[in-house]
C-alpha cells in the first residue's frame, strides 16, 4: 500500500493495483486504505482480492488455517461491507462550505450498521467518496467458489490455463454465472 501511495504520486496514466486478503484484514480499514489511495491517485487504484490460506500466515494473525468454503463465504460477506462502506457516502457529499463552516452536506454520509455472521461494522466510512466510487475489483480464482465470487464482485478476472480448450471452458462458464447473477456478461 505504502509504494502505490508512492507510485500514485510519480505517476499519472498507469493503473495501479494491489492484492490484499479478506482473510487476515477488516473491512473497515481496507476500505479506508483504498478509498484513500484512490483519492491520492485521482481514481487509478484496484485490488486483486485473495482469500488467504496458509497455515503460517493464519498463525501471524492468531488464527488457525481456515477451510476453503468459510474463506470465500467471508470473503462474500466482506466485498458487502466494503462496497456499502465505500457507497456510504453519496456523490457530492463533501462541501466545504468556508463561510458556513458546513462541509458535509446533511445526510449524504450515513451509517450502514452491518450485522452478518463474521462482522459488525457501523459506518459510515471516514474517507469521502472516492474518484471511481470504490477501486477496480480484480479477482483470481479457478475453484467453483471463486468463480462464484469472481461472478459477484470481479470487474477483471485472470486464470492459468493450460490449453485453449480449457481457457475457453473458464470464459464461457464466468460469463454465464454472470449473465445468472444480472450482471452484463459482456462487461
């Protein structure tokens, strides 16, 4: 986060994206963090989402490993609050009227008060809306749960594969979950 803060700066026609868990992070201050580089890069930041697995990893947050399912179904529950959190404040919320001393206008940041089964996040975001809204979301996941999460959320979506054939099959099948979830399949 520190280096596109610093690339966002040296740079102007360049995207710039970074991967970060939903596994070891919380919501409210990824949001924040993105919310923040997006601001500092007049709109060029995404975030590759990973749901993150290893043993030694998990025991650096005090966590044990978590199973495959609850990692994309926090991983689920999490791009919700932090797409609420980022839609928390409303276009043109921020005033800064100087002579009034208002800055925001009324009711154009509000709370969200979420409650699910892995978090409780009140909201609203302490960063105005940013230039995109929220940053590009960028997701890698060959699995049937990360191509239903990739189908929810991914506006780019990348993949390995080891033929044509197969690439084709991960083409067709993503457009498809997209077109069942009301999204453009030609996005």
């Amino acid at each position: 986060m520190t280096l596109l803060a610093a690339l966002a700066a040296t740079t102007e026609r360049i995207g710039l994206i970074a991967t970060a868990s939903t596994t070891y992070t919380e919501p409210f201050n990824l949001a924040r963090t993105f919310a923040s580089l997006d601001h500092l890069s007049s709109g060029r930041i995404g975030w590759n989402i990973v749901t993150s697995s290893a043993a030694d990893a998990a025991a650096n947050f005090g966590r044990e490993e978590m199973p495959h399912e609850r990692r994309y179904r926090r991983a689920d529950e999490y791009l919700d609050v932090v797409t609420r959190l980022w839609d928390s404040w409303a276009d043109a919320a921020r005033i800064l009227n100087k002579e009034t001393g208002i800055a925001l206008a009324p009711g154009r940041a509000n709370a969200i008060d979420y409650l699910g089964q892995e978090f409780q996040v009140r909201g609203p975001l302490n960063v105005p809306r940013s230039p995109q809204g929220h940053p590009v979301l960028v997701q890698a996941g060959s699995s049937p749960d990360g191509r239903a999460f990739a189908a929810r959320w991914a506006e780019v979506v990348f993949t390995a594969a080891q033929t044509l054939a197969d690439a084709q099959g991960f083409y067709s099948d993503l457009k498809a979950r997209v077109a069942v979830l009301g999204r453009d399949p030609n996005w």
